[in-house]
C-alpha cells in the first residue's frame, strides 16, 4: 500500500528545511503550485499507484536520491540515512572536543528543531537537560551564564526563528537564580 500522507509530509518537511515556498518549489520543478499543493495534501493523485512523474521532479528539487519518493511513498524517510563511514567520522571529529566547546551546538540543535516545527516545551526541556549535564562534568564550567548568553533577544530579528518567544522570561528567571547562587 502506498502512503501518499507520508509522501506529501515528506515533501513539506523538506521544502521547508530549504526555505521555500511552494511558488519557488513549483517553478524548480517545472510543475504549478496547484500540483505541489496537491501533492503536500497527501491525496493519492488519480492515476495511483502510478507515480506521476511530477512527483520525481519534486523530489529531485529536494535533493532525494532516485528511489527517494518510493522511501517515502513506503512510509520512509526519502533522504538516505547518514552512512556509517560518514556518522564515524563525524565521532572521530568531534571526540577531542570539550563539552563545553560542544555546548552552542546543543543550543543549535534545538533552535533548527524548533525551526522545523518542534514544541517550544521540548526545546526548552533538551537545552535545560544539556545544561544539567555540562553543569555536572566539572566545577571549573560555569554553563549558566554561557546558556544566559545563548538566549539572545536580537536573534530572531536577525532571522533565528527558534530562538524562544520568551527570551525577556527567561533571562530574568536565569538571572535571578544566578544571583541567588543557583546559577
């Protein structure tokens, strides 16, 4: 059975991480915008099973492999996972750093996550999390003020849409609990 609902998720997400609309989408793959958001919808389109070759531009655009959209029409994610020769070196790069030099990248993360649509809840709960953890590696850290200065106020008029709302709330709560020696 294919899972067009998956397909169409699939092509929002991705559409989405690149930053584009469904006009721009729909003029790179030489389709109209009708079609994409058709397509998003999920609906089976008339010809199913056959695949429209429509649906191969887009994933094309999107920058999924040949079998990408059959991934995703077989309820997968159209994106090759990470190879492991890739995910090693990756460990290998990133083993001789410091958790606190890794830190931003955490605050990074849970800004892209929220980008694409994460809770702002979740968010919230991994970078306290993250920060719990970098505060029990060592004494010499003091993560509290580096998170502080994470949470900056101007970030998301500089276009950092997972940066939180309510940054004001939080700088007031992180100061008061530094001040109070909690921090």
């Amino acid at each position: 059975m294919q899972d067009w609902e998956n397909l169409g998720r699939c092509m929002v997400r991705d559409r989405k991480r690149k930053r584009m609309t469904q006009t721009e989408l729909a003029t790179a793959a030489g389709l109209t915008k009708r079609s994409i958001g058709n397509y998003e919808s999920g609906r089976p389109p008339a010809s199913a099973p056959e695949i429209p070759a429509g649906y191969f531009a887009v994933g094309a655009t999107l920058g999924w492999p040949e079998d990408g959209v059959e991934r995703a029409l077989a309820g997968g994610d159209p994106a090759p996972a990470q190879e492991p020769a890739q995910a090693a070196a990756l460990g290998r790069e990133l083993a001789g750093d410091s958790a606190l030099a890794l830190y931003p990248a955490v605050t990074a993360f849970a800004r892209a996550c929220a980008r694409e649509g994460a809770p702002a809840i979740l968010r919230d709960a991994f970078e306290e999390a993250a920060e719990a953890l970098l505060q029990s590696t060592s004494g010499r850290v003091q993560p509290a003020s580096y998170g502080l200065a994470a949470y900056r106020p101007h970030a998301r008029a500089e276009g950092d849409v997972g940066v939180p709302d309510d940054d004001a709330e939080r700088i007031r709560r992180r100061l008061e609990a530094y001040e109070a020696g909690q921090g």
